[in-house]
C-alpha cells in the first residue's frame, strides 16, 4: 500500500503568518471530506488578492510543484453584503484572478465554482470575521472522492454553527433532521471541539441526483431511494470526525423513506461513481409501557434510534410534556423511523429491489460514437431509481448496456459529455418495449440540458 503526505500551507485575513503542518494519509483509505488545501483572502469588494496573499500562495505552489498534474478546483466566495448577483460575479473573479496565478505557476488543470455568498464561514456581523467569507478556496483533488467532486453540479450546502458541547439538532429547507449527540465532534488531535460548522446538502428528486452524479445501486444491485445527503462538520478548514463508537440520526423527509425495508447507505466512491454499501442497523424495538416514556425521550435525545409498535398521539405527547416537563415536540420525533449513521459523508436512505428473473431484461443504446465518454443514466418512472450506464461493444460502436432492467416500467436514458470548449454534447431516449435503441448526442448548453433533467418526474 502506497503511503503519501500531503504538505498544507494556510493563511489567514491580515496576516503573514504561514503554517505548516504534515498529514499521512493511506491512499487505499477514501478522505472524509473535500478538503481546501489552500484559502486566498481578499479585500473588501476586491477580486485581486494583495501582495502577501499572492507571496504566500506562491509558496504553497512551489511546496506542492510534485502535485501541478493533478486537477486543482476552486470555489470561490464573498461575505454576504451586496446583492447576490454582483457576489457571484465578483467571486468568479476571485476565482479568475487565483487561476491567473496558479497557470503562471505551472498548474494545467483548474476548475472553477463561484457561490458567492451562499456558503459562509463566518458567523455574526463582526467585519473582522465576515473577512473569513471573503475568499477562495483550493482544492488538489488528489484521492477518488475528490476527483469526483469536479464534475458534480452542487449548490452550496446549508450552512449551521453549532455549539459542540451540546446536542446538535438540525431541519433543512427540505425536511430532512439531523440529531448530533453533545461532545462527540472531534479534530485531527482526536480531542472534543468546542463549536463546529455542520454543512448539509440532500437530495431527494431525481434531478438533484443527476447533477449531484448519485446513482442508486449496492455493487450490481438496484436500489431505490427515498433520500440522500451528503453531511460533514467543520471547525474552521478543518475536517472534524465522530469519537470512535459515536454516532448521530437522520430522519429523511417524506414518505418515501418510512417505506418497509428502508435502511441506511455510506457511500463510496468506486470507478468514479457513488457505490452505496449498508450501514449496520443500531434499531431498538422498545417496549411502549407509558411509564418508560421519560426515559424513552432521553434516549433519543442521546442519538439512540427506536422502532415503537405503538402509535402515540401528539395529544398523548402533550399532556406528558406537561406531566413530565419533556421537550419532544410531536410524535413524529419517536416514530418516524430515525436511522443511525457511524460516519459523516454521503449517506441513503435506501431498499434493495427485487425482482425475478423472468421479469428483467438487458437493454443496450448505441450512441453511435467511436470513442466511449461522457456520463449515462437509466431513470426509472415510477421508482425513484438512477442506475450508471456501462460502456459494451457487444452492443454496437459505442453502446451503453444496462443488465436488469424491469419489463415493465417506463424508463429514460441519459447521456451527457463533453465536447471541449465549454461545450456540452447531450442525448435522451425513452425506453418502452424493446431492448435495442439508438441515440444521438447534440451540442446543448448547460440551460437546456439542466431544463430537462428537471422536467424529470420525481
């Protein structure tokens, strides 16, 4: 097994002051995150870095020269004054003006994300920390997860400070609620954080798991979703971790997820695709005696997850918040199925899909190109399943073959790549009976591309 240290240089606002630290990482060992290698800091409306920012990114550069073939990814950012446009546009010229510098340093391959302010470090209205914000970050995609990332279309993820010492308890815009026990965050040292920063992004229609390229398949087997997330925590740049044998609880929204055989998924990135494998369940029946139920929400206040037989009504709830003083808000805090997670990353809520034999069949489109590229998709109508398409001459030129698919079911084939120059070459078919087609990839824009993924139905 190959060892390798990466060197990481960083600077802070209105400093000159530069640190450097070692971190040995296994390449067999996937990174838990998408780590910035490197933050630039910038002026107040400016998109050109002073002169110390650019000496100490120089020097990051001349340290990590072994590194200028791997593709970097920079994502730039502004504090959250001005209107959202203008931020945009000033973080892409951040981003423009770190390229500039990287290129002349011999950097070749540079991606580029502008947020603007949609994804804030700081937080409060100090100018002296909201100089935090005002930033680009640089990524050396050096391990699979991260070299994934480059050709994932994320918005920024929502953003929580949190106090560390204390339960953490979260609901995104889109309903899912993530339950954190107190004072299981740790750093790199190994030792309890203080306050973190927990970023979360979910995924729950089928065209926020195509750009996100999140397929739903266990090795070769079909999956269907009923929500995804990616969560990480953070204390500054830094990535922070569980204690050993902690864990924390996702209830996704919706339906969909409460269906029978749900469980959870960590995802791994695998061949450039996310490949889901099972967590192991931590579910406890308990018993619904009415006179455990203090004890019953204290448990899963901790993080503790429970499967109840019984259905306990918010009127039942209330009048025991009164009796008890207890601070569970509705029933749905007990019973809507809270799945345990060991890790932070990308995470489902999934089940196997099984079908027999005699109701699957092999379906193969030939795009009619001479060198195989791009992504491809199988999107299922009436299930909330995307399997990755496989590239297989048997089937023509350049096909794409998919084993396994349902008879019955309506489903789509997408294929996208690209055409150099910014271009984007995008082709769809819709799969009824047969199992040969034929489809032809057309120069589209990104506008057109993404307006058809979202016509998708959920």
């Amino acid at each position: 097994m190959e060892f390798v240290c990466r060197l990481h240089l960083s600077s802070k606002p209105n400093s000159m002051k530069i640190t450097f630290s070692m971190i040995c990482l296994f390449t067999a060992t996937a990174m838990s995150a998408q780590e910035v290698d490197f933050t630039v800091h910038f002026d107040k409306a400016s998109a050109q870095p002073d002169e110390a920012e650019i000496a100490v990114l120089q020097a990051w550069s001349a340290v990590n020269a072994a590194f200028t073939d791997q593709p970097l990814l920079l994502r730039g950012h502004t504090d959250a004054d001005g209107a959202p446009d203008f931020n945009r546009a000033l973080s892409a010229s951040r981003n423009e003006a770190v390229k500039a510098l990287l290129t002349e340093a011999g950097w070749k391959d540079i991606r580029m994300q502008p947020f603007g302010e949609t994804w804030p470090l700081s937080y409060g209205e100090d100018e002296a920390v909201k100089g935090m914000d005002r930033r680009v970050e640089v990524v050396l995609a050096e391990t699979a997860e991260e070299q994934f990332y480059l050709d994932q279309r994320l918005s920024a993820p929502e953003v929580f400070h949190c106090d560390a010492l204390s339960e953490i308890r979260i609901t995104t815009a889109k309903g899912t609620r993530v339950v954190i026990p107190p004072a299981v965050l740790c750093d790199r040292s190994g030792q309890p954080v203080t306050n973190a920063r927990i970023e979360v992004r979910d995924f729950y229609s089928k065209a926020e798991c195509i750009r996100a390229l999140l397929t739903t398949s266990c090795g070769s087997e079909r999956l269907e979703s009923g929500g995804m997330a990616e969560i990480r925590a953070y204390a500054g740049n830094e990535v922070l971790t569980l204690e050993p044998g902690a864990g924390y609880t996702v209830d996704f929204a919706g339906p969909a997820a409460h269906l029978e055989g749900m469980q959870l998924f960590n995802g791994e990135v695998k061949d450039g695709w996310m490949n889901w494998v099972p967590v192991a369940s931590n579910a406890q029946t308990v018993a619904p005696a009415y006179g455990n139920f203090p004890e019953l929400v204290n448990q899963i206040n901790a993080g503790l997850t429970y499967q109840v037989d019984v259905g306990i009504t918010d009127a039942q709830i209330e009048e025991w918040n009164k009796e008890r003083r207890l601070h569970i808000a509705r029933s749905s805090d007990i019973l809507s199925g809270k799945l345990g997670a060991n890790r932070f990353g990308f995470i489902n809520c999934d089940r196997f899909i099984k079908m027999k034999k005699e109701s699957l069949r092999d379906i193969c489109v030939d795009i009619g190109q001479d060198t195989p590229a791009g992504r491809s998709f199988l999107v299922f109508t009436e299930s909330n399943s995307i399997l990755r398409g496989t590239w297989n001459g048997e089937c023509g030129t350049s096909a794409l073959r998919w084993q396994g698919g349902p008879r019955d079911e309506p489903m789509t084939v997408i294929v996208e790549r690209g055409a150099g120059d910014g271009q984007i070459l995008f082709g769809h078919v819709e799969i009824g009976e047969k199992d040969n087609y034929r489809l032809t990839l057309r120069p589209s824009t990104e506008a057109e591309m993404e307006a058809f993924v979202s016509g998708l139905s959920k």
